[in-house]
C-alpha cells in the first residue's frame, strides 16, 4: 500500500518535473498578451497588469493543486498539461488577434506627389 502511494507521488511529481517549462512559457504568454493587447497609454496598464498578475498566480495555483490531486487521482495527470498548454495558446491567439485587428502603420516622411 506505501509502495502504490509512493508510485504516484512520484508519477506527479515527475510530470510537474515535465510541466514546468511549459509554466514559464505560459506565464511569458499571458504577459505579452496582457501588454500587447491594449493600447499603449502611461496611465492605462494598470488594470491589464492587475489582471495579468491574477491570471498567473491562477495558474500557479491550480499547478499546485492539480499536483497535489494528481497523487491521490491518476487519472487528473492530463490536466496538469492542460492547465500548462491552455494559457499558451490563448495567450498567442490574444496576441495574434490583437495586431489583426490593427491597422496599417501611416508612412513617415515627406508627402509624394502622384503623377
């Protein structure tokens, strides 16, 4: 019985060992998409940076818990990468969404005359 606990304990812990990068990549995506996403003001990232800092502690947070939960239930190990991969890809589709949307950069120099 101490063996079978140990196993999945072990079996967590190595996935956490696994899902770790994927964390640092998910946390570098959810504050591009945070700043990137917006207009640039001075005054107007506060709120974005707020909402970044909540997204990532979030995360950080149901890491733990699904690890934690991943020893007693094996069958939660998927949701560890999925807690990893999810803020990754909606954090690029954010982005990528954001400089769609934007548009074209106005030419910088003296006016030409046509014809």
């Amino acid at each position: 019985d101490n063996d079978v606990n140990n196993y999945y304990k072990l079996r967590a812990e190595g996935h956490q060992r696994l899902v770790s990068p994927l964390l640092t990549l998910a946390f570098a995506a959810i504050a591009l998409a945070a700043l990137l996403s917006g207009d640039f003001s001075r005054r107007g990232q506060h709120r974005r940076v707020l909402l970044a800092t909540v997204a990532m502690a979030s995360v950080q947070t149901a890491s733990l818990g699904l690890q934690n939960l991943a020893t007693k239930i094996p069958s939660l190990v998927p949701l560890m990468y999925i807690n990893a991969i999810g803020p990754i890809v909606i954090g690029l589709a954010l982005i990528v969404r954001t400089w769609q949307r934007r548009p074209p950069p106005v030419p910088i120099g003296p006016p030409t005359a046509v014809g």
